[in-house]
C-alpha cells in the first residue's frame, strides 16, 4: 500500500484542508462544524490506516527524539483529564474538543509522518500542497471579497480578510504558504504534468500573486514575520541559485502588487500593524500573566487554559500545563527538530521546502499558537526527522524533469 501517497494528503489537509472546506461550506451555505469534523475524520482515518501498514517497519528510529515525544503527549493529554476533573471552569472549550484537537487533529496525523515514505512525501508533496493551498485561498477570498461584498467598498484601514468560519491569522499563513511553495518549485522543484512547463510555471507566478494579496489583506503580522525569517533561510542555504529568469518575473509580479496596495496610501492595515510589530500590549500582557502563572506553579503547572485562554507561545504554554514536566520534553522536541531543519536543508537541498515551512509554522506557534491546535507544526516536526533519518535518494535522483533557466 502506497503509505507515502497517504501521509502526502495527511499533510497536505493538515496544513490547508480546514480552510477548503470552511470555503465550500460557506459557498454552498452548509453547516460548518458537519463538514468539517466529516472531513477531519476522514485525514485521521488515513493517518490510521498508514500507521497500521508500517507497523513492522521501523517508524521510531530517532530514540531521543521519541522518548521526548512520548513523554510530553502522555503528560499533556494526562493534564486535560485532570483539568476536566479539578478544573472544568477554566476550560473555554468542550473537553471533547481539547481531545479531539491534541489526540485526532495533531498526535496521530503527526505520527504518521513517520509512517508514510519520506522519499515519496518529499517527492509529491510540494505539487499537492500548492493546489489544496491555492484552492483554500481563493474559496475563502472570493467569500471575503465578493460573496460578503467588501470589494465594493474595499479600504484597507479596516479591513482584516477574515469571515465568521475563518481568522485573518490563518488567511495570511496560506499565503505564506503558498508564496514560499511556488518560489521553490520554480527555482528549484521538478514537474511531471500535462500541461507544459512553461505554462506551469505561469501558474505558478499568478499564484504567487494570489499568495501576496492574502498576505497583506489579512492586515496579520505573525506570518510577514515568519515569511522573512523562511527566505533568510532560504537565501543561507540555497542564495547562489536564486537568479533565473523565472526568479525576474516572480519579483516583478511582487512589485505590481506592492506598488498597487501602496497606492492606496496610508490605508494598509499590514503596513501600520508591522510598524509597530514589537508593541502589542495585548499578547505583552498574555506573556506576562502566562510566565507569573508558571511561576506560582513551576513544577506541576496550572493546566492547559487556566484563564480560559493561551499565551500565544508555545513554549511558555507547555510550562504553563504541566509545568516542567510538559515544558521540558516540548523545548527540546522544538530545539531538536530546529537542528535537524537546518541539517536537512543542507544535506538534502529537495528537501529544502520542508524546512521552509517548519521555520514559518514554528514562529506561528511564537506568536498566535496554541499547543492542541498547531496541527501544521506538529506534523512537519516528525517530518523533518523522519526525513533526515531517512535514505533519501541524492538530490539529481528526486528531480523528475530537468530545469529550464
């Protein structure tokens, strides 16, 4: 059974399946919550069913790295049961819910990153991810914009591209997204389609534009800041092959849509948010009031909502729910998975993508993550070590097709 096929839609609906179905149950005016608790069930079904086919292979190669793992999700998953005993109030959600999220959403579809084909994943993956990436946009944008009808009177002042089922936070990481997967296909990725090269790579381009205007319509700073810091990587790594002609036209197409968004003056919403990016008063104080709790209850903590929110951090959040116990393991599960990033970008240039986003989805969960809910970090966390663990064929191997420019 193609395990590796699996884990790639694994990956793929974790990173953007929410926002597509969230678009067509807004366009077909269906209930939200059915369809996209169907469709959740549906990705752990796969994780499952390639968890359960790799059983005799070996999917915990990295000792340390598991014993970690382990060790941090018996205890946190432990401290939402404990919560739910003593502390049901500071719960804002269901206890269900908080289940549901840690164990369906990110725990078993993370594992099963480990269990699909690493080769296969790096392979295929970038291609699919681009087209569930840049359906999501356009789905939950043309809502925003046509269907709402905020494109009449559009003034980027106000606006922060968002609807009743979807956060302006997660519109502008598809963006990032997107913008960072079709940078690498047309630079560095391989195709094997119907449709001609050129006309691909075209495609490619508009999306990238499409990329841009969700970035700076969602008006959110989190994901220009992780944006930047992706292509600072991406500049380390692989900066002498940046230059072709395809590179020309992917900043021509960022400077039209720059120099229109700055014809509207001082109206952007981004612009003025990332002018003040160190002074956000409201996640200071989430910080502050998230470390004093961690203080007041260093060694077994004060569990995973105590005051019916998070500190938009997840490593203070992982202090915070069972104390040491739960933040140690998770400091080092990030710190290690960072270390392997960098050792495969630079042992394994294919790869490159994967450490693009693991930097993008690592700074999110920095600014505006919560543990149970960062399903995109966690699954490119096992990914990134499954895939330096990996006997990946050389870099000449994977590509498909050879590059044009």
């Amino acid at each position: 059974m193609n395990t590796g096929r699996f884990a790639r839609w694994i990956l793929a609906f974790t990173l953007s399946g929410y926002p597509v179905v969230t678009g067509i149950s807004q366009m077909l005016r269906l209930e939200n919550r059915l369809i996209s608790i169907t469709s959740r069930a549906v990705v752990l079904a796969l994780a499952l069913l390639t968890i359960l086919c790799a059983l005799r292979s070996r999917l915990f190669r990295d000792g340390y790295f598991w014993i970690a793992w382990w060790c941090f999700w018996i205890l946190y998953v432990s401290r939402i049961g404990i919560d739910y005993i003593s502390n049901p109030e500071t719960l804002k959600l269901p206890t269900y819910e908080y289940f549901a999220f840690a164990v369906g959403v990110s725990l078993i579809p993370a594992v099963a990153m480990a269990a699909g084909n690493p080769a296969r994943i790096a392979q295929g993956a970038p291609a699919t991810l681009i087209w569930v990436t840049t359906l999501g946009l356009l789905l939950n944008l043309w809502i925003i914009f046509l269907q709402v009808g905020s494109i009449s009177a559009l003034h980027f002042k106000w606006l922060r591209a968002e609807h009743k089922a979807l956060n302006p936070i997660t519109i502008g990481h598809m963006g990032v997204t997107l913008f960072l997967l079709c940078l690498w296909e047309l630079r560095f990725g391989s195709f094997r389609s119907v449709i001609s090269r050129v006309i691909y790579r075209a495609l490619l381009c508009l999306a990238i534009v499409l990329s841009i205007v969700a970035i700076i319509a969602a008006g959110s700073r989190g994901p220009v800041i992780s944006l930047f810091l992706a292509l600072s990587v991406l500049a380390f790594f692989r900066g002498t092959r940046m230059f072709n002609i395809w590179s020309v036209l992917v900043v021509t197409a960022l400077a039209i849509v720059i120099w229109w968004f700055a014809s509207q003056g001082e109206s952007i919403l981004l612009a003025k948010r990332l002018s003040n990016v160190f002074l956000d008063s409201g996640r200071e104080n989430l910080l502050a009031h998230g470390f004093r709790s961690f203080i007041d209850s260093p060694i077994v903590g004060v569990g995973i909502n105590p005051t019916k929110t998070y500190p938009h951090n997840l490593v203070l959040e992982s202090f915070m729910a069972f104390g040491v116990f739960t933040g140690v393991p998770f400091t080092f599960l990030l710190v290690y998975a960072t270390v392997k990033a960098l050792q495969l970008a630079r042992l394994q240039p294919n790869c490159l993508w994967v450490t693009l986003l693991f930097v993008q989805y690592s700074v999110a969960g920095m600014f505006s993550g919560a543990l149970s809910f960062s399903s995109a970090l966690w699954v490119l966390m096992v990914l990134v070590v499954a895939l330096v663990k990996a006997e990946l064929p050389q870099q000449g191997d994977l590509q498909r097709t050879p590059q044009i420019g």
